[in-house]
C-alpha cells in the first residue's frame, strides 16, 4: 500500500495529462496521502428535499465524495503555486497581480493562512467561501470568489485570469508563502 506521494510522482503524472503544458516546479516537501486535506463541500450547504428533511445524511462528513453528476465537488482541480496575472512576469509581480494557491486557500499580498470551501460548482466554475487572516492586524475575513478552472494551471477571479510561475522564478518571499515559512 502507498501511504506516502512525492511532488515530483504528481508532476510526472500531469505531464503524462497535460502533454502540451509544462508544470511548475514546487517545494522539495513529501506530502501523506493519507492525511491530506482536500477542500471540501460544507455540511451547512447540505441541500434540502421537498419534506424539509437534509437530502443528504446530516452526519455527513465535511470531505463527503461527491457523487457523479451531482453538481458539487470536493476539491479544486487546480495545482498549488503562485499564481501571477496573465502577461505579467513571474520575477517581480506587483502586489495586487499574484496569488498563492496552496491547495487549501487563495491568499493575495494583504491576506495569509486561507482556508477556502466549495458552496458549489457549474462546470469548471467554483463558487468558494475563502475564509483568510488579514497581514496587517492578524483578523480573519471571509470572502465568497467564483473561481474558475480553465486548467490545472490557469484560472480567473473576478474577470482577471492567472497562470502558474515556477517557484524558480518567483521572489523567495512568494517560494516562503506557498510552502507556509511566513
């Protein structure tokens, strides 16, 4: 059995996936399969029947599959890096032109530590509860983002699309925020 999943095992797959794409590069660090955390569909956007009764089981757990078809997801296909304004060089982004995706949450230059949920899903378009602490004063706000997934390394917010730089091309400070040594 295969408890353990290294960086280079998942970029060797999305070559094999995306043959026309070239994945970033990302942190030497190993990840536990078994104790990952995908971002998952809240048991508080648990859809009601016609009686008023929860249709799915109010014991749910939070990282619930979604079933095939069902409209909802439990994870965002998209692949943790930093993310820089389509045209913008990966180098020296300006503040307000880059993002870190770490696979949990979407975090700017003003935010940190961002813990996003899925409330839904059309196509390739996620409607996130992104949930962030603020840099300047360390208070958490919630934000609600349609995200959407043009491919495992591109997506665009609020009509402004973003693409994957490799961490060998960012500031150290960006390399320090996607691994978490704020």
């Amino acid at each position: 059995m295969i408890k353990r999943a290294t960086t280079s095992a998942f970029l060797a797959i999305s070559m094999l996936a995306l043959p026309g794409c070239t994945p970033s590069a990302s942190p030497s660090q190993e990840t536990d399969a078994t104790t990952s955390e995908p971002i998952s569909t809240s048991q508080a956007d648990v859809s009601q029947s016609g009686d008023g009764s929860p249709s799915g089981s109010a014991a749910a757990s939070t990282q619930a599959t979604a079933m095939p078809g069902a409209g909802t997801a439990t994870q965002v296909p998209l692949t943790p890096g930093v993310y820089v304004l389509e045209g913008t060089s990966c180098e020296n982004p300006a503040n307000a032109a880059w993002r870190v995706w770490d696979g949990r949450g979407l975090s700017g230059s003003s935010t940190r530590a961002c813990r996003a949920t899925i409330l839904s899903q059309d196509g390739k378009t996620y409607t996130l509860r992104n949930s962030c602490e603020n840099t300047y004063d360390g208070s958490r706000s919630d934000e609600t983002i349609a995200m959407t997934v043009t491919d495992q390394v591109h997506f665009t917010v609020q009509g402004r699309s973003f693409a994957s730089c490799s961490t060998a091309q960012v500031p150290a400070a960006l390399r320090e925020r996607l691994t978490g040594q704020q």
